[in-house]
C-alpha cells in the first residue's frame, strides 16, 4: 500500500469537510479502515462487534474477535433482579460479590455464672457478579466473561450442606477495534 495521501483538510468523498488522517499504509482518500484522526468524531471509538446474553451457571463465556491484538472493550451485567418489562434499570462493570451470612440456632444459656448463650452455627455463603478479561494470542484472542452465580449452605438447623444456583446474569459487551489503552480492564 501506498504512504501518499495519508492528510486531508477538506472535502472527503465519504465524510464530507474535516481534518482527516489515515494510518500508516492507508490512503486517506479511499481507505475504508479506521483512521488515525477525524475531526468529526468527537473522541470516539470505532466498534468491531457488539453483543448480549445470559449467563445462567458457572461456566467461562468466550467472546473470539479474531483480530490477532488485545482491544478496547466495555463489559456490562446486571442479574435478573434489575430486569424491569424488559430493561435493565441499573447495570454493573465487571465485578464480583461475595457474602456470608451467619445463623445461630439451638441457643442455650449457659449454666455457669458468664450468662453467655451456647448457640449452633450455620453459614450460607453468597456469590454474584461477572468477570471481564482479554485472552492472549494462545488462547484466541477473546474476551473472557466470567460469571459467578450461586452460593453454598452449610446445613444449618437441617444438617444437610447443599450448593444452589443464583440469579441469573445478564451481559453485554462492545468490542472497539482500537487497541486497548486500559491495561487490560473494560471501560
């Protein structure tokens, strides 16, 4: 490809007035790639793929863009709880959450003279949220989504320890076909 007329001030076929620069290798005339600069577009970023799902266990959602870099990317989920006639009222960026919540039954006072209560524990430990990252050139160069749903009862009053599923997530994301500037994170 030809370095020649990577600079434009004026009218461009396909933009019409502006300040345009195409990237080394590109003719700012006819090329059809991303240029380097376009005064029309107000800092903005050029989207390569978009998309959407739920993520509804625990298992690794793989996004390939195949375009052999890491890209700029943005990431957001919100569970079933935030999903109102169809729309998301609030979302959230990557992110995880964890919890435990602590019982206490079969409480008994104690018979010596510390007054303190002898009581069984249980401990229902919580989980949610999703985990964005870009895969590397081995593994394919994809986004990682992440998901964490569920949680774990030690037993309690009942004795029987049991693993359940959470709510489940639901995700979008953008992929730009900038490179990433954000050390690896979504924006």
């Amino acid at each position: 490809m030809s370095n020649d007329n990577r600079v434009l001030l004026g009218d461009r076929a396909t933009g019409g007035q502006g300040l345009y620069v195409s990237r080394p290798g590109d003719n700012v005339l006819t090329t059809t790639n991303p240029l380097a600069f376009d005064s029309r577009s107000a800092c903005t970023l050029v989207v390569h793929s978009y998309g959407q799902g739920i993520a509804t266990n625990n298992n690794q959602i793989n996004i390939t863009h195949l375009m052999g870099y890491a890209p700029a990317f943005a990431v957001r989920w919100c569970s079933s709880a935030e999903i109102y006639m169809g729309y998301a009222q609030s979302v959230f960026t990557p992110n995880y959450w964890e919890g435990a919540d602590y019982d206490q039954y079969n409480c008994e006072d104690d018979e010596e003279e510390s007054g303190n209560e002898e009581c069984e524990e249980s401990t229902n430990f919580l989980n949610q949220g999703l985990l964005a990252s870009l895969g590397n050139e081995a593994n394919g160069f994809r986004l990682e989504l992440e998901p964490y749903i569920g949680g774990e009862d030690e037993g309690g009053e009942s004795g029987v320890s049991s693993t359940h599923e959470g709510r489940d997530i639901y995700y979008s994301y953008v992929i730009f076909k900038e490179p990433n500037f954000t050390e690896g994170v979504s924006l």
